[in-house]
C-alpha cells in the first residue's frame, strides 16, 4: 500500500511481482488465515488494480491467481523468474563439488538424489521420504541428500520416519547450505528433486538446470509444462503414489537416456529462465508504457 500511495504521488508506475501469495492452494490449506486476509483484500486489491503489472512467473501462477479473491481485475504480465548463469560467474566446479564431499564425508563418492530447500510439510518431504524407502531396495547404490533448514520441526519426524522404514543411514542431512556447498551438491548429484504441494516457480529447479542437472518435480511446481515439454526431467502428481512413480520411472531408466536428458537442461534455463532475458523482458515493459504517455 506505501508503494501505490508513493507512486501515484509522484506520478510513476509501479510493478508487483504476486512471488505465489495469490495460489489457492494457501487458502485450502490455512482457511482461517484466508478469512483475516478477505478483511484485507479491499486496500490490497487497489495495490494490484492500479499496478502497470502484475508480475507472474509461470502462466499457471496467473491463472490460479484470478481464482483466489474477488474482484480480481488487474494487468497480468507473465515474466519467468530468472537466475544469474553459474557458468558466467567463473567458478570452480571442482572446488565446489569438494567442498560439498567435505561436509558429507559419510556419503564419499556414492550416488545421490538431491533435495534442497525448507524441510517443510509443504515441499512434499514426507513423500520423498517414503517414495526413496520403497525405491531403496533395489538401488543399493543410491542415497538421499536432505538439505535445507527446519523451520518447523518436522525434521526429527522424517527421522524417525526413516529409522522406521529402514533407510536412515541413506539419508543425509546437511542442514542449510549456500554458497560452494549449495553449488557443489547441485553439480554431485545424480538428479534433483521437488515433490512440492505447492511452488509458484522453484528456483532450486532452475539452479539445477543451470548446472546441467535433471529435476525430479511433481506437477504443483509451477514451472513443471516447461520442464515436461523440454524434456529436461520427470514430472508426476504430488501424491504419495505420484512420488513413488517419479523415483521408479528415474530408475528405470537406461544410464543413456539419463544422460540424454542431463544434456538437455542446459539449453532449458538458457531459453527460458535465464536472468538476462527475465530483465529485458521487465524493462520492455515500462518503456513501452513510457512510450505511450510521451506520444500522448
């Protein structure tokens, strides 16, 4: 509400990116927090009806947005989310992939699937859990790296949960890494994956494409059309038989079609998920609407 009052008293536009806070999936999850944001709605829909732009990252995040309150007339410009290329940055693979081994000794050069971000109800965790449970007897070969903070306690649960079904000593948990470490995982493992109930875009996802890696998601992940039609990963529903199709279907494969599809990530973030473009596509925006008011 500042920035709409801020702007409109100085006679500029001004852009929202919604970052997912629009996703009916939060209203069925939390209704009593639904109800005290319809008592908001009023002063925030002004903020979003005299917005130039009303930011989605995916298409699918605009068309669930429209679902969530009423009124819900504002102008929605899908602009994907972007991320700097790693390979711009001139970093050390090697290194980061050391550093990574170096806070997961225990898991030394053995095959791995990678979760990373907030170990949350949210993210599909327990599904994961389960879906590599039932996996794990026949790849013998494989682990199961857990990384992200436990903002909610859960972690000690999905513990037990795996001391239960047996798989506790194939499962890793580095807690929050950033930097090389994050790095270095993305690049190690053998694929990365996002079970999650809900993700308006995933930028883990798009880290992992960045460097090259097949992403593992279920069909809540916003983003997943794009990683389908490119064929850079597997995408099933965010169920517990969902998760257990996705792991399966990633081991059945033949090590040459995994290959195929790692070497086809790459060009997935660069056409569609790179920073570069994300930020031309912004400015273009506002010049034009810049354009306009001066030929009027």
């Amino acid at each position: 509400m500042a920035l709409r009052f801020a702007a409109r008293r100085a006679g500029k536009p001004y852009g929202i990116f919604a970052h997912g806070a629009l996703d009916p999936w939060f209203n069925r999850k939390y209704p009593l927090k639904h109800l005290k944001k319809l008592i908001y709605w009023p002063f925030q829909y002004a903020v979003l009806r005299d917005a130039l732009a009303v930011f989605f990252t995916t298409t699918t995040e605009r068309d669930l947005a429209i679902t969530s309150f009423r009124p819900n007339k504002w102008r929605s410009v899908v602009v994907p989310y972007g991320i700097s290329d790693p390979n711009d940055l001139q970093q050390d693979a090697a290194k980061e992939i050391e550093a990574f081994n170096m806070r997961l000794p225990k898991l030394g050069n053995r095959r791995f699937l990678l979760f990373l971000g907030r170990i949350h109800e949210k993210k599909g965790c327990d599904l994961l859990i389960k879906a590599f449970a039932k996996a794990a007897a026949s790849e013998p070969d494989v682990d199961l790296v857990m990384a992200g903070p436990d903002q909610t306690g859960m972690k000690a649960t999905l513990q037990q949960l795996a001391e239960q079904l047996g798989v506790a000593e194939r499962i890793h948990w580095p807690g929050l890494i950033s930097g090389e470490l994050k790095w270095g995982a993305l690049r190690a493992c053998e694929a990365f994956v996002l079970p999650s109930h809900q993700e308006n875009f995933g930028i883990a996802v798009v880290e992992a494409l960045a460097v090259g890696r097949p992403v593992l998601i279920s069909n809540q992940v916003n983003i997943w059309p794009e990683i389908e039609q490119d064929r850079a990963g597997l995408v099933e529903e965010d169920t517990q038989d969902g998760t257990d199709r996705l792991l399966q279907r990633w081991f059945d494969l033949p090590p040459a079609e995994r290959d195929a599809m790692a070497s086809r990530t790459r060009a997935c973030f660069t056409s569609r998920f790179a920073m570069d473009r994300t930020a031309l596509l912004i400015n273009s925006i506002f010049a034009s609407f810049n354009q306009k008011r001066k030929a009027c």
